[in-house]
C-alpha cells in the first residue's frame, strides 16, 4: 500500500468517513503505529482508503498474509480460506457427461469428518457437523475441463473449496459449506441446475476461483 499525503474529497468506504479526516476506527484500533488520518492506495487497483481501516479490515479476516481490496476484490498476497481437514480424491469415468458426448468425465470426491472448530471458524472450540459427504462432482475430461481440475486441487490445498458456516438450504449452523465456488454433482441430469448440459459452467467457475484469487497464472509459478 503506498502512503497517500493528499487523499481526494471523497469517503471511505470501509468506515463511510471522508479520506481527509480521522478514521472512524481511531478510537477503538489498538494500533498506535498508524496515524488515525493516514490514508494509502493500493498498488494494483488504486482504490483509496484509510490505512487504520485497512488494518481493521485485515483483522477481522483470517490474517492470512493476503489483503482483498473492499471496493473492487483485487487479492494481494495469497488468499487462504478457513476449509476443515479432509481428502479430495479423483477418478476418470468413460462415460460423457451431457453435452460433452466426445470425451470422458473427471469424477471428484471430497471427502470431510465432523470435528472441532479452530481459532479461524465461527465458533472456536464447538463441534461442527459435515453433511452430505462424501460430496461427489463432475467435469468434463477435456482440455478446459482438466485445467478447472488443476484450478480446484489449488483451490483445496488453499482451503478455499468449503468453510464453515450456516446452510442456505437447512438453516443448520456451524457446519461445512460450499464456499462460493460452484461444483456440478449432477452427472446424467440438471434437473436441479447442478448438473450438465450447461456450456456456460466451466467459465463461471474460473471466474469464481479467479475471484478467490486462483487464476490459471498461479499454475505456472
């Protein structure tokens, strides 16, 4: 983040006070570090805000070393998620899911036990429930298809594919959650709109990963 000495007329928009006064975090931030009307602007994005906001912002996240711009989701750093222990494994099948009659199919299996919440889950200490495991999912065994495979296995070791939190279809809370990267477990049918044919999937779900900041260029490092 570069130190900004002359930020516009304009509020930020993490604390909704104007960037040429004190952060609205100044009074209750332990940090003495930053001055409370210092404001800085992010390398690769540019957006503005105050650095004590920033800061705020920082910890109340999973402190992961990573920093996601609140205005436009830029990731700096390397975003890590807060997944449970578990396995993912993958298997090829023959057969072709619809609408990829010319080749085979990827089969994933995620594969999560129950347990004990840690330090970065809601609840510290309390038992969380695993649902519907093993989760079992679909892709087309083609060039894009094996490079959104590539992109999930980083996904997983990032802890990024699931979280724990409330169940949008339940209501259940402190259990494991899909984390806003959307899998096919459909194979034959969409009759639920988790499945295939669906030619717009495999862009939609880069452009998820992309978003939690797993882009093809994280391939080649």
């Amino acid at each position: 983040m570069e130190n900004l000495q002359k930020p516009p007329e304009e509020d930020c928009i993490i604390c909704m006070e104007t960037l040429t006064s004190a952060s609205g975090y100044s009074e209750s931030s332990e940090c003495k570090k930053i001055k409370d009307s210092a404001v800085g602007k992010l390398k690769k994005c540019g957006h503005i805000f105050h650095q004590l906001c920033m800061l705020e912002m920082y910890n109340s996240g999973n402190k992961d070393g990573s920093l996601q711009c609140p205005a436009c989701k830029t990731i700096y750093g390397e975003k890590t998620g807060t997944q449970p222990r578990g396995k993912m494994d993958i298997f090829l099948i023959s057969q072709p899911l619809p609408g990829h009659q010319d080749c085979g199919t990827i089969h994933i299996v995620y594969t999560i036990s129950p347990g004990i919440q840690g330090p970065e889950h809601p609840n510290p200490g309390k038992q969380y429930t695993a649902r519907g495991f093993p989760r079992h999912c679909y892709l087309p065994d083609n060039p894009k298809g094996r490079l959104v495979l590539e992109l999930l296995k980083l996904a997983w070791a990032r802890r990024l594919i699931f979280t724990i939190g409330v169940s949008s279809t339940t209501g259940e809370s402190d259990t494991v959650v899909w984390n806003e990267i959307h899998h096919k477990t459909e194979m034959n049918s969409n009759i639920s709109g988790h499945g295939y044919p669906d030619p717009n999937y495999l862009d939609n779900v880069m452009a998820e990963l992309a978003a939690q900041g797993v882009t093809e260029d994280c391939l080649n490092m």
